[in-house]
C-alpha cells in the first residue's frame, strides 16, 4: 500500500521539479534524510526497522510545503511529524494523526509568515519564478483566476497541491488498486463543493466563486492523500461518508469565515479526531448469510 501511494505521488513530485526548480530536490533530501533518520532512532531502540511508511509522510510534507520554505524550517516539520504524530504513539499503525498534516500545520501555526508569504509562480524547471498571490488570496482582493490555469497547476500554492489534473489521474490509480478510499474522496470532495456552492449563492460577504474556489488550494491534495491515510481515517465503509463529509465542511467554514486563509490541515486533524468515535457509533449492515439448501 505504501509503494503504491509513492508510485501515485511521483508524477506530481516530478511536476513539482519542472514548476519550481532543483531546489525541490534539495527540500525532499533533507526531509527524506531527516525523517528516516529519526524514526530509526526510536524504532531501533525497539530492534524494529524503518517502516516504509515514512517515505509517504516525507514525500507528502514536501509536497504540502511553499516551493520557497527555508531549510531549516522544514526539518523542524520532519522532526515534528515523526515524534510527535507517529512515533509518540508507539510508531507505525498507532498513530491518530495524520503526521504529515501535524508537522505542517505545527510549523504553520508556529511560523506563520514562512509559510504563508513569498509564494512563487511555477515556470519551466524553476526559471525565473516570480514572487506571486496564491488564486485564494487573487479572488478574495476580487481579482479572477483561470479555470484551466487551476487545473494545469500553473498557479502559485503549495508544492504539490497545484496540478488538479495529475492529482486526478493519482485519484483514480489509487483508488482501482484499492488503495484510497473513493468514499472518502468524494465525500470530502462533494460536501466542500456543495457547501461552498451554498455559501456562493447566498452571497455572504467572505464566500468565494464556487468553481475557482474548489480548485484553488490543498483540497484536492489533501482529499486524495491525507484524508485517505488508512491509518488516522475510520476503517468502517459507513464511517467513511461522515468523516469525509467532516473534513469537507469543517475546511470550508475555517478558509471561509475564520483567518487562516486556507482550513484543510486543521480539517483534516479534526477529521482524524472524531475517526475512532465514527468507528464506535457507526453500525454497518450485516450481510444476509447464504442458507444451506437441504435435500
């Protein structure tokens, strides 16, 4: 399962290289190095080996950091993520959290300027790249964003968050190899447009177009990949409508009406909070047992 979440995120990370430069290769040695490092830490104290599994949360922190994030900050992320999102919860298969999404949003929080200022408009293989607005922050200074410039990902944001259409074709490679779950995905993904959409009609003053909105910022990242973690997500089927829905509509009111400018990493936590109680209420229907025909 892990390979094959790789295997989905490499067209992206190679996206990523061509948008913004080898300085994205540079990023993701140092997470790679740094997190494997210190997971091998705590888990060769366990005589356990290094779990593949946190090739997946370096791959995802890099691509869910700013393509111009200092070094030193995305150690801190990479340290944050493994201790405290994985490994202080005994390692690989405990953890509640998503420990991607932890150690980004505690840098975020932490280090809010870093990582909201300075974002920069992908060009061919990082040249010239130019300081730039994210869509979110254009529209809500009542500007206009392209349609076909969010789906092709030729907009400043996150690393990895831009590319709709690879992330797309990620979705459904994931999900015909049963890797993600399409419940979650389209829950998240259906809840956030329809609320979003709700919000657009009304005309509430902080509410953005509707379309533009859904393709501008992590949702669609943050809805195929860390939404998804088998680990942090409710393992029930039923439960995964609800948290999905969860995630969509808690992400949509935090960049709506709150300050933080974009609400998926506390979303996504929020979601992973109220997974084991989905778990615990939920009752899945039970499958008519086949009778033995007698003769």
């Amino acid at each position: 399962m892990m390979q094959r979440m790789l295997i989905a995120l490499l067209p992206i990370y190679a996206f990523s290289i061509f948008a913004y430069g080898p300085y994205v290769v540079l990023l993701s040695l140092v997470v790679f190095a740094t997190g494997i490092f210190v997971e091998y830490l705590f888990e060769s104290r366990k005589k356990k080996p290094v779990s593949e599994a946190v090739l997946v949360t370096c791959m995802l922190l890099t691509l869910a950091m700013p393509p111009r994030v200092p070094v030193w900050l995305v150690v801190i992320a990479t340290v944050f993520a493994v201790v405290f999102g994985k490994e202080a919860y005994g390692g690989f298969g405990r953890n509640v959290f998503n420990p991607a999404i932890t150690g980004r949003l505690f840098v975020y929080i932490t280090f809010p300027l870093l990582m909201t200022k300075g974002w920069v408009k992908p060009s061919p293989f990082g040249v010239d790249s130019v300081t730039s607005a994210t869509p979110l922050e254009i529209m809500r200074q009542g500007g206009h964003v392209g349609i076909l410039e969010l789906l092709l990902g030729w907009r400043a944001g996150s690393i990895g968050e831009a590319p709709i259409f690879l992330i797309i074709v990620s979705a459904v490679y994931l999900i015909v190899t049963k890797t993600a779950s399409w419940r979650i995905i389209t829950s998240t993904l259906g809840s956030a447009f329809l609320l979003t959409l709700i919000l657009d009609l009304l005309n509430v003053p902080s509410a953005l177009p509707t379309l533009p909105a859904i393709l501008s910022g992590s949702l669609f990242f943050v809805a195929v990949f860390m939404a998804t973690d088998p680990i942090s997500a409710p393992k029930k089927t039923i439960s995964h409508w609800y948290y999905g829905v969860i995630v969509g509509v808690s992400g949509v009111i935090i960049r709506t009406f709150s300050l933080f400018p974009e609400g998926w990493s506390f979303a996504v936590l929020l979601g992973n909070t109220f997974a084991p109680l989905l778990d615990e209420v939920l009752k899945e229907k039970k499958k008519p047992s086949a009778k033995k025909v007698t003769t």
